[in-house]
C-alpha cells in the first residue's frame, strides 16, 4: 500500500518589517508580504506590550489582544500609547496552513511634546 504524507512548509516571516515612532503615542508598522510561503496570505497578525525599565530590571508587561489585519495592508498604526515607552511588536502572517514564521521588533515612542 503506498502512502502519501504531506508535510507543510510554514510561512517565512514578513518581510522588510520597519518599525517607527510617529509621535508621543503613537508607533508605525509597514511590512512586505513574505517571499517565502506555503500558500497565499490570508491575513497578518500583530500584538505589542510595553516595556517598563525599573532600578534593577525590566518588566514586560501583558501582550495586547491579537489583531488580525488584512492580507491587502502592509502598514498599521498603533496609536494611544504612552509617550517615552519602550514597546515589543510581533508580526506574523497566516495561511491555509496555519501561522508562519513571527518577527519580533522594538522601538520608543517619543516624549511628550513632540
């Protein structure tokens, strides 16, 4: 009997992933569709969290709620965020065949009164 197993590549991750602040509270995503996938892009998923430094260490706090962005966008803003804060993004996009590689980036947003 001949048996046939199909094993699923996942997705590479987005690519050219750039990441800038925009102003005190607000941060910018843009990325490219990944070159590498098993299938076509259904949609991208991004999460973020603040960084807080305190005297002797540093304390992540809780990812936000994913948000599902659409596989035509390649940009997103993320806005009401606290000025002068470190911030984790994760980008990844999603096929037919499940979630694909993540890409995980940081950046500070600017201080207040700018």
């Amino acid at each position: 009997m001949y048996m046939m197993t199909c094993f699923c590549v996942e997705s590479g991750p987005v690519e050219h992933f750039q990441l800038t602040a925009r102003s005190s509270s607000v941060l910018f995503l843009q990325w490219d569709p990944p070159l590498n996938s098993n299938s076509q892009v259904q949609y991208y998923v991004v999460t973020y969290r603040g960084i807080r430094s305190g005297s002797c260490s540093v304390q992540p706090e809780p990812w936000s709620p994913l948000m599902d962005v659409e596989s035509d966008k390649t940009e997103l803003e993320l806005p009401d965020l606290t000025s002068y804060t470190k911030y984790q993004v994760r980008i990844w996009p999603h096929t037919e065949a499940g979630k694909g590689q993540e890409l995980v980036m940081s950046a500070t947003t600017e201080p207040a009164g700018n």
